[in-house]
C-alpha cells in the first residue's frame, strides 16, 4: 500500500481468501498461517475462510508491502506501468510452520 490513500479503512491487513471445501480439504481454519508458494516465491498470509470466492480459486489483497505478495506473482508485467500479471498464478498451499519465529526475527509484529 502506498500509504497516501485511505484503503486501511476498507482493508486492515492482507489475507489470503480461501473457500470452506478447500480450508477443509488442506486442514486450515480461519485465521490459520497459509504458506502459498509458486515457481518464483513463497509467503504466510492469514486464512479469510469465504463465500465470497469460488472453490479452487484464491484471492488476496496486495495493500501491504511487508507480506510481499509480488514474490508469488509471475515474472510477466504490463510493459508501460510495470504492473505484474496478478490474476494467473498458480500455487501451492499448506498450513504454514513457524510463522512467528520468522517474523520476530524479521522485526514484524503479528497481530
């Protein structure tokens, strides 16, 4: 987030939204760690268990730039505004592990 716009009212914290079948299905509760990888990166984003996406389909935000979330994205931009191709990439998800040893030794406070 750029931090000169008012989007902390709308959005307090980048999640990563998550259909119930696939929480179930991968063990994850809400407000569950969630490591998701791709071929280029790999970060911990909180569990939004929700309707509000569709099955095999996950969303985040990417208001905040501590969790990174251009780490995941793929390589491929717009040539003009550099802006990266979020909508297509694939990754893999598991519960993450020791997620608050990581950032408190990143200097990151966890909600």
């Amino acid at each position: 987030m750029t931090r000169r716009t008012r989007n902390v009212r709308i959005v307090t914290e980048d999640v990563l939204l998550i259909h119930a079948n696939d929480a179930a299905k991968h063990n994850i509760q809400q407000g569950d760690w969630v490591c998701i990888e791709s071929p280029r990166g790999k970060i911990d984003l909180k569990a939004d268990i929700s309707e509000n996406v569709k099955e095999g389909i996950l969303s985040t935000t990417f208001h905040f730039p501590d969790i990174m979330v251009n780490l995941v994205t793929s390589d491929v931009h717009d040539s003009e505004a550099k802006c990266p191709e979020y909508k297509v990439v694939a990754v893999k998800i598991r519960k993450a592990r020791r997620v608050a040893e990581r950032h408190e030794k990143q200097g990151n406070t966890l909600v």
